[in-house]
C-alpha cells in the first residue's frame, strides 16, 4: 500500500507541475484555490471526483464570461 501512494503522490506532483507551468496561476488565486480544495476535501470527506471539479470550472467559466460582457456595456 505505501508503495503504490509513494507512486501516487508522484504522479500527482507531476501533473501540479505541468498544470502549474502551462496555467500561470497567480499567488492570490493560488491561495483561493487551497482554502476552496481545503473546505471541499473536509465537506465531503475527501472524495473529489474530476466531474465535480469540471462542473465547478465551468460554471466559473461562464460566470467570469458574463461578468466581463457586463462590465463592457
């Protein structure tokens, strides 16, 4: 068991740092993102699935889309 989280962990330091190299993520939005994964991870116990975080982006997505079209007119 510890063996396959030691290859996990590794796995998941890479792809931080392919997302982190290719999305420059600032130090304000890196710090919303840890208290919101943070709260996320505690609200349910640790099961983050990738179709939740892909609804989630989403809707910032167009939530941010519909703010700027606002913020032209």
């Amino acid at each position: 068991m510890a063996r396959a989280m030691y290859k996990l962990a590794v796995e998941t330091s890479k792809l931080s740092h392919v997302i982190a190299y290719s999305h420059g993520v600032d130090e304000e939005a890196l710090k919303k993102l840890q208290a919101k994964c943070t709260d996320e991870v505690k609200r349910i116990n640790g099961a983050v699935t990738f179709e939740d975080a892909y609804r989630f982006q989403n809707e910032q997505i167009m939530l941010d889309n519909w703010r700027n079209k606002r913020a032209v007119l």
